[in-house]
C-alpha cells in the first residue's frame, strides 16, 4: 500500500517580514473600529483600485444544477440551486496587501507583470434570493474538503445533491448562501473532481533558477501494509546519502539512522524502505531532506479575501460573465474547522481581512477548534497539512507569536504583536468567535490564545472578539461507547459540540447587528480554573505534564493518567525565519517555554471551566480533551505516547456494586439518577440552562431531552465491558 495525501502535507505557521509589521499601526486592540465601521466613500474606492482580485469565473453547466436537493423546499426559504465553476484571479505582488505573502515577488508574471492563479468554487444559493436572508456563509474547506455537515445538519462530502444530503439543513432553513472556494496548494494534484483545488505558482530565484531549501518531513503510518510515502515537496537529489531518515519506536526514543542503503527516494517525491518492506506500525520516522521548487502557498490567502470580495461587490467578471450572486449579499461570515480555523487565524492577522480596495471582506469570523495557532501557510516550502499534537509535528512552525487576538509582547524575543493589529489599523477587524475543544489546551498549548504568554495570566480581549471553551471536548465530533478502543486506550470523548457551535453561530450573526453575545467563557489562572502545565526532559522534544494533585484527577481503575501535556517551545527557525525562510528546519529548541495550562476537573475528572454541556453537566461518563495511544498502536506504558486529537470517555459504573468491587471513586449511573428519567430531568435541567444563556437552541434543547431517554449502550469498556443502562 502506498499512503500518498494529495500534494501531501502536514503544518507550518505564518511569518510576516518585521518592516511589514512594524508600519502597520494598531499599538492597542483592546478598543478596535467598529465591525460595521463604514468603507471609504465610492470615489476614493475608484481611485484605489486594484489590479488584484477576481479576473474571470467559469460555470460549469454539467455540474451545476437549477435546483438542487432533488426540489426539497427549506420552510419558507424554498429551493436551492448549485453553482460549480472555477474563479481566475491575478495578484500585483507591489500592493502592499499581496506583499506580505512569502516569495509573491519570485512568483512568474503575465504580460501585465501580474500573478495568475485559479481556482475551483461551489456555492448553494436559494432559487428565489428574494426568499433568502441576503447572509453569506463562506466554510474555509479543510484539505479541499467541505466538513460543516455535522453543524449544518446534513450530509452529502463534498457534492450534497439528494434529499437526504441536506438533512435538515439548519443553513437552508435560514436562507443562507453557502460558498467554498480552493485555497491549498496541497490538493491540486488530488484526483477527486469534488475536491476544492487550487493551482499556484512555482517561485523561482531571480535568474530563472528552482529554489531549494531544507524540508522535514514526520511520518507514523498506522498500518503493517504500507511500503512508501509520499513527501510535501521533489527532492533536489535522489542520493540517499544526501538525506536523513530515522526511526524510533516512542516519541520519547532517541531517533536511530536508517542506512542510506536500507530506503530510497522510488520518485521525485516518494521513498520507499529496501526490499518493499512496510514501514513498523506506528513507529515515528522523520526525514531530513534538501527540497526544490516551493509553490507560493500565500497566495491562498488573497484567493479566498479576492472570491469573497467580488461575491459580495462585483457585477461582472472582466469578459462580462456575471456574478451569480450579484446585488444579493449584505453580510458575509466565515465559518471554519481545524486547519481551517487556524488559517482564519493568519488570515485576520496578516490583513487579508481587507480587501485590495479597502472594503472588509468577511464582517464575522466563526474558528471552531483552531485554539491560538496559525497554519504555516506563508513560509517557503509550506506544509499546510501538519499539525502539532501531543505525539506529532512539535518541530514544525504551525505556532509561533503572536498567540492572541490581543496585544502581547513576547517574553523571549522581545516582539510586540496581535492578531488584530492589523485590521485595526484599517478599520476592517470582523467580530471573531473563537470556540476551542479541551483537546487544544492539552495538545496545542490552546491557553495562550487568551493568556499573557510571560505568565499565563489572563489578558483583556478585544472587543470584537469572543473566546468560548467547550469542556471535555475533543477535535471534533463526539465519540460513541459502542465499539471497543482500538488505537487509543480509552473510548473517544462523548461530548457533542455541534449544538453549542449552532447557537454561537446565531449569536455571530445577532452580533454584527449589535447583539452582543454571550460572555468569553474560558479556564483561567485568575478564576483558579487552570493547571498549568510543568517542563520536564522531553519538554524540548514538545510534552510536558501536568501533575496530577494541580489538575485534581481522581485515579480511576484500567484508566492511566500520565498528565501528559504539549508544552510550547520557543525554536530556532533560522535567521529569515521573519521572512517566511526556513534555514534551519528541524528548528533547534533553544530551551525556552511559554506557560500554558488546561482546565481543573471535579471529583469525576470532568471539566470545570468554560461552557458545560449536558454531558458535562449531568454525565454518563468522565469526558476529556486526552487520551493515550494504546500499545498496539505505539503507546508507552509510561503514557507519555498521546492520541492526537482524540479525547476520552472513561465511563461511569452502572451500579453501586460494579463501581466497588474494582474501587472506582465515581458514583455509578444508579446512585446518581436512579432510572433513565432521572437522568432526562438532569440532562432537561442542564439544557434548559444554557437555553437560558444563549448557549443551545430550542431545537437542540429537545433533541438533548430525546436522546437522554435511549438505552446507554456500552462495549468493550476497558473498565466495565459491556452493559446496557
């Protein structure tokens, strides 16, 4: 088998160059313009016109439909149309909004001395815009991939087409157009028509010649059958002896050699062991190499400011093709998920918020499970795809300061920054919810998205911002108990946030008329919520722990807790790191750390901070934000091999006697709710509650009612086996 991601990837983090950052104002964004603050006049716009932006759209026919859904209607929305195309857009690499992505001025020019690139779109819009409610819904696609069906409601991948794709549609319902457009590079050579691709330009040094540069790549393949794997980037030279390829079986291992003998490069971009052998389940392989010809990855930043932009403003393309959505827009929000988020996350801090005339371009961001990271994205020889967590990608650039949205200066580099200075200096910061799973803090060091990164303490955010916590969640969906833990020791966390992302996504909405939301509801040091994480030996290598008296774990039978924690290390990326140019990659740890914390647990182990769902509040099980690989997959019995993005569902005993005879401190299900309409009336309760607060819907409400009356299903706990309550 040979594991080949499209382009390949895993992540980087956005570097701007300091003279950029130094002219562009905003020394305070605690008190940013208004979201609704008004563009410059009609005149003024004309004269700053820009070649930039969207030059020409082409529809696909074939693959776009009048009505869509088979005809479903949407209450009293109606149908919806698809729209499938592809956008070309051109960039002036000497505007100073364009200038700030890496390696634009190397990239190839048209007879206009403009950068080209093109793109692929999708939108779904009602067939009777007067029927809709004028409100653009832009998801950022996660690897060229639409992944909002769990929030929407509906299904579908990457072409939602049937009735039964579009589910209930909470978006439908509510008359928004939907938008997607290609921004990674990555995807372009993915060979699946529905993913959302982009082509951008190769750089190249000023004489003509292909750039090279040091690339890394880490590999852990969860398999016995795989035999090659693909890297990010071609390799300057297929001479093994001018690599690196090591391998270890625990991340906590010292890395040992693979003789250049034992592997080769089988292509420009493939390597492959000695004898067609798999690569060890699970091991940790890392590869060192000298790659050629970066592709200018910035630039997928300006192709989703310049698509939103010319939906939003635009008649016409240049040929005369019209805007589908011409005169039918007045708001847009970006919505966005993981990788996503964190790219919003640059977005907004790089500027790209407004647009090359001067206009905002979203007027609301929504980033679920992004925490205070960015992507890499605007580096040379990017790897968008990667991601740190607590057993992947800690030598990678994904982040780096500024964390916050807030004005902070960095202890260890003396740097004074925020992700809102830019759009305040400008006049074009959106509202910004930024909704974090506990998975972040333990795996991202996600605290610093709202601490002081000196000491941990809280800072004022911004008045255009919002930060919410979803306790005992994990990087996405929940987790069920119904089939028995395979690459992690415990089951995944049973905390769904996709009811309490519905809510914060009105409250987005209600905000930019002047609604405000809910308050920031986060751990913190100051409310005593937080247990700070603690460095250790491993710490330069990206873990740390967090003891377990501080967090106020209880210790609970066949469920290991190790505190195993992500710390965040200050690197050295080289000299041109500022510039977006990697010199030393792997970086060097140079010993340094910015305090991160997670959240304190009650005496179940549940979250004690931010918002508590149901599930938190009236629980069937403790939920966390960590989990622990299991043996089979890689996992130390020290705990210190982490389960990614999974969290854990450690369930409760389903009596007094099942929780006793092992020793389990936690009161079983009975004790607490006696019979299942005990535990309706709490879960009710604790629905009703967050109703209350702006926090759930009243469809959400019910459906939390209705599921707290089903059976609990549980097999293979590896504390209880199987039963049913």
């Amino acid at each position: 088998m040979k594991l080949r991601p499209s382009r390949r990837g895993l992540a980087v983090a956005a570097f701007v160059p300091l003279s950029l950052l130094a002219g562009c104002g905003g020394d305070d964004d605690s008190t940013p313009p208004s979201s609704t603050a008004t563009n410059p006049p009609a005149t003024q716009q004309q004269a700053q016109a820009s070649k930039s932006g969207i030059t020409k759209i082409t529809i696909n026919s074939t693959t776009s439909e009048d009505v869509t859904f088979g005809g479903k209607t949407f209450g009293t929305v109606g149908a919806y149309r698809k729209i499938r195309g592809t956008a070309t857009g051109t960039l002036d690499p000497s505007d100073p909004k364009n200038a700030v992505i890496t390696d634009i001025a190397l990239a190839p020019r048209n007879a206009q001395g403009l950068v080209e690139y093109s793109m692929d779109f999708y939108i779904l819009t009602p067939v009777d815009a007067s029927k809709g409610n004028r409100k653009l819904f832009f998801e950022v696609n996660n690897r060229g991939s639409k992944v909002f069906g769990s929030f929407n409601q509906s299904a579908g991948g990457n072409n939602p087409t049937t009735a039964a794709d579009a589910g209930t549609g909470f978006l439908m319902n509510q008359g928004y157009t939907m938008a997607w457009a290609g921004w990674d590079g990555e995807v372009s050579a993915d060979t699946n028509p529905d993913t959302l691709k982009i082509t951008l330009p190769v750089a190249k040094n000023a004489d003509g010649s292909s750039i090279t540069g040091p690339s890394y790549e880490y590999i852990v393949i969860d398999n016995a059958t795989t035999t090659s794997f693909t890297t990010y980037y071609k390799t300057a030279s297929t001479d093994t002896t001018k690599a690196k390829l090591t391998r270890r079986h625990y991340l906590t291992d010292t890395p040992v050699d693979v003789p250049s003998t034992d592997w080769s490069w089988t292509g420009p971009n493939t390597i492959a062991l000695a004898g067609n052998a798999a690569f060890q389940q699970s091991w940790i392989y890392e590869l060192t190499y000298t790659a050629i010809d970066p592709y200018v990855a910035g630039i997928g930043f300006a192709a989703q400011r310049d698509f939103v932009s010319f939906l939003r403003n635009a008649q016409a393309d240049s040929v005369g093709t019209a805007n589908p959505l011409a005169g039918k827009l007045d708001r847009a929000l970006s919505w966005s998920l993981s990788q996503p988020a964190r790219f919003m996350n640059d977005f907004v801090w790089l500027g790209f918020n407004q647009d090359t005339n001067g206009k905002k371009v979203f007027d609301g961001v929504f980033n679920w499970i992004g925490g205070g990271n960015g992507l890499g994205m605007n580096v040379r020889f990017a790897q968008n795809g990667r991601t740190e967590r607590n057993r992947q990608n800690h030598l990678n650039a994904e982040a780096l300061f500024p964390f916050s949205y807030t004005t902070t200066t960095d202890p260890l580099t003396g740097k004074t920054d925020g992700r809102n200075v830019r759009c305040s200096a400008t006049g074009t910061c959106p509202m910004v919810m930024n909704v974090i799973s506990g998975n972040e803090y333990w795996v991202k060091a996600g605290s610093l998205l709202t601490t002081d990164p000196a000491t941990g303490a809280d800072v004022a955010e911004p008045t255009n911002v919002r930060n919410y916590y979803i306790a005992g969640s994990q990087h996405g969906n929940a987790s069920t108990t119904t089939a028995a833990p395979t690459t992690c020791t415990q089951f995944g966390s049973g905390v769904d946030p996709n009811p309490v992302l519905r809510a914060l996504f009105v409250d987005l909405d209600q905000w930019v008329d002047g609604t405000p939301p809910p308050p920031s509801a986060v751990p913190s040091a100051t409310a005593k919520t937080a247990a700070f994480a603690t460095t250790g030996p491993y710490s330069p290598i990206g873990i740390g722990t967090v003891p377990q008296a501080d967090l106020g774990w209880p210790t609970i039978p066949n469920a290991l807790y190790s505190g195993l924690v992500t710390v965040r290390n200050l690197f050295n990326f080289g000299t041109r790191a500022n510039n977006g140019i990697l010199d030393v990659y792997p970086p060097q740890p140079t010993g340094k750390y910015y305090p991160n914390f997670v959240s304190k647990v009650d005496t179940d182990g549940n979250d004690v901070a931010g918002i508590r769902p149901p599930e938190m509040v009236a629980p069937t099980a403790t939920n966390t934000g960590w989990n622990l690989r299991s043996a089979n997959f890689g996992g130390k019995a020290d705990g210190t091999d982490g389960c990614e993005s999974t969290g854990s569902s450690i369930v409760l005993a389903p009596t007094a006697a099942a929780r006793t005879t092992i020793g389990d401190t936690r009161p079983s299900l009975t004790e607490r709710y006696g019979d299942h309409n005990g535990l309706v009336a709490a879960r009710t309760a604790a629905a009703n509650a967050l109703k209350a607060q702006r926090l759930l819907l009243q469809a959400d409400v019910d459906a939390y009612i209705a599921n707290a009356a089903k059976p609990i299903n549980v097999v293979g706990s590896p504390t209880y086996g199987n039963y049913t309550w």
